[in-house]
C-alpha cells in the first residue's frame, strides 16, 4: 500500500511539473464600439409602396461579422429635443400612427418610415425631417450581458461603452 502511495505521488508531481501556464494577455486590435450621427432629411425617403418610405445611408463599419453576431442599435433624437428614443418607435401623427424601425446589413443602415393611412408617405417622412438618427455598432466581443444593461437606454449605453454626444 505505502509503494502504491508512493508511485501516485510521483505521478501526480510528474503531471504537475509537465503543466505549462500560459499568458492569457491578447496582442493586436482592440474591438472598437462605432457610433455615427445622421441628420435625417424628408428627401431621404424613396417610396416603397403606399405605406414605406426607406431611406438608405452607407456605413463602412458594417462588416459580415457585426452583421451577424454584433450588436447595431439605433435611436432617434427629434429635432430641437435632448432625449434619445430607442428604434423601433411609433408616433401618432396627422390621424396615422407613424411606425420608424431600421434595418441594417453589410456597409449600410436603413431607416423605414411605415403608416397605417395610404398615401400619407411625403407627410409621414415630414414628421423625421432635420431629426437625428443615431446608430451603434457593438462588435461581439465587446458585447456586455449581465442583468440591469438595458439596451434600449441611451444614456446607458453611453456611459457603458463610454460614447460621446
């Protein structure tokens, strides 16, 4: 028994010895958080049909790995207002109720104007002229999850991901 005790023990020092630790520290790029601001003009909008309007705006920050395992979130800021509201957002406008929702894909975000009322697409672009579209791009890696983290609070994400208005 003492010679069994013996030979796991060497054994055991033997594994113990082979072990080779790592430095975990990661070299190269640092994931970057991409904020861009968009002053939104009623001529943006092309008509789709009698109820969508799409404005489209290039944005070079978009790649396939953002696309499909980032985080792109966007939010509007209506003209001479300080607070941001988070997209999707609707509005009652002009006996319509106006739906603002984006899309995005790679090297560009679409802003989509929907109305419940045919035929209301140059009013219901009206009502997003000279606001402000703002949209963030969260690579994977920089994603943060945790309970508490809205993602819908501006002003919390800001501060999270240390953004300047």
């Amino acid at each position: 028994m003492k010679v069994l005790k013996s030979i796991l023990l060497l054994f055991s020092l033997f594994l113990i010895s082979s072990c080779t630790i790592y430095d975990n520290d990661v070299e190269g790029e640092v994931d970057l958080v991409y904020s861009s601001t968009i002053t939104i003009r009623a001529n943006d909008f092309a008509y789709e049909d009698d109820f969508i309007s799409v404005a489209t705006y290039g944005w070079d920050n978009l790649d396939e790995e953002m696309v499909d395992y980032g985080m792109v979130l966007g939010y509007l800021r209506f003209e001479g207002t300080t607070a941001w509201h988070s997209l999707p957002f609707s509005v009652p406008f002009e006996n319509d109720l106006v739906n603002l929702r984006f899309s995005f894909d790679v090297n560009d975000v679409s802003l989509i104007v929907e109305g419940e009322v045919a035929g209301n697409n140059q009013a219901n672009a009206n009502l997003f002229d000279r606001d402000i579209l703002r949209v963030i791009a969260i690579p994977p890696s920089a994603i943060v999850r945790g309970k508490g983290i809205n993602y819908r609070n501006y002003e919390q994400v800001s501060e999270l991901y240390g953004l300047e208005d």
